[in-house]
C-alpha cells in the first residue's frame, strides 16, 4: 500500500501537539505541587500527596492518549523509515514526560514524611522557582513563528539554567550546614529535579530538531483545557 506523504506530516503534527500539551501537563503538575507545598506545610501535609496522586492518574489519562494516537497513526498510515522514527521516538518521549510526572510524588513524599518546615520551603523556594520558569522558557520555544530560532537558543537556555542552578544548590548548603540530614533530602529533590529538566530537554531536542512542526505555546495550550 503506497504512503500518502501530505496525511503522514498530518498524523506527525497532531502527534508533536499532544506531545507539546503532554510536556505542558508536567509543568502544571510540578507547578501545583510547589503551589500545595506553601500552602499546605505545617498544616494538612497530607492533601500535598492526595493532590499528587489524583493529578497523575490525569498524567495516565493524558500519556495512553498519546500512546493510543500513536498505535492509530501506525496501524492508518503505515509509515515507513523517518516517520516510522518520529512516531517511535514520540513513544520514548511519552515515556519520558511519564517519568517526570511521577517524580512529583517522590518529592512530595520526601517534603512531607521528613516534616520539612515552612522555613525550609522558603530557603528552597528559588530552586523551584528556577525550574518552573525554565520549563515554562522551553515550552514557549516551541513556535514556528521564530523563523530564525536555531538549537543555540536552546542551549543558550540551557546553560543559563545549569549556571545558576548551581549557585542555588551553593547557597542552599551554606543555610543547612547545621543540619546535614535535612540538607540530605533536599539534595534528593534536587536530583529529582534535574533528572526533570533533562527528560523534559531529550522531548524538545528532538521535537526542535524535528522537520515537521506546529506553533504551540503555553497559552495556546490553555485556551484548549
């Protein structure tokens, strides 16, 4: 059965959106997790986790779509070399965002089962801050409307968030070096937290250096929820 090339860039767009509103997905669940955190240290430290496990049974909903999209587009378009590529690496990096959803729960769980204090989370605050807001950069990147954009933008961001990534976790030292087992689980957040930002990176690496595009940004994203 012969390809029709004009329904495979179809079926690729449709799979780079969902993609994209997937990756937005993992914002969202870290951003309200840091939300719940403020709001709800040192009282009702249980709802940070119940709030987490009810957001990633949407993160399953949201990832088997994905998944589904992907088994439809194989079994309608047969695609062949390249595009059979795309939609393989598209299920790696559904895989992927999967991981970084789940990664919430393991900082919560280490926030609330070792009684981190409203103090602590303010010391921490712009560590969080920091990732958030790259996320939310590499996200709004993502738009075909940059005619000029080239992978040097992307690693610009990257190495502008690594630079200072490390002066946040210097300066976290310095306020827990009193308190070595509190500083402890705060180094694991904080691999929790680049083990995120690299899986989200692997996603839009690919996604940018990928041929067939779509304009995306998060408020695009938003008017569709």
């Amino acid at each position: 059965m012969s390809t029709n090339y004009n329904i495979l860039l179809k079926s690729e767009k449709k799979l780079k959106k969902l993609l994209f509103s997937y990756l937005f997905h993992v914002y969202e669940i870290h951003q309200k997790l840091w939300r719940d955190t403020e709001k709800y240290i040192g009282q009702n430290e249980n709802l940070i986790l119940d709030n987490v496990e009810r957001r990633l049974k949407r993160s399953l909903d949201a990832e088997d779509e994905l998944l589904d999209e992907c088994i439809w587009t194989i079994s309608k378009d047969d695609p062949r070399a390249n595009h059979l590529r795309f939609i393989i690496f598209i299920i790696y990096s559904t895989k992927d965002l999967s991981r970084a959803c789940e990664y919430t729960q393991s900082i919560g769980k280490i926030i609330v089962r070792n009684n981190f204090s409203k103090k602590t989370i303010d010391i921490i605050k712009p560590l969080f801050k920091l990732y958030l807001n790259h996320i939310e950069q590499i996200i709004e990147l993502h738009n075909d409307e940059m005619e000029n954009f080239n992978l040097e933008n992307f690693d610009d961001l990257t190495s502008q968030f690594e630079e200072k990534f490390e002066e946040i976790q210097k300066e976290i030292k310095k306020q827990f070096s009193n308190d070595e087992f509190i500083h402890y689980k705060i180094m694991q957040i904080e691999r929790l937290i680049s083990s995120t930002i690299e899986r989200i990176q692997s996603t839009f690496s690919f996604a940018l250096l990928s041929k067939m595009g779509s304009t995306i940004t998060i408020g695009a994203i938003k008017k569709t929820k």
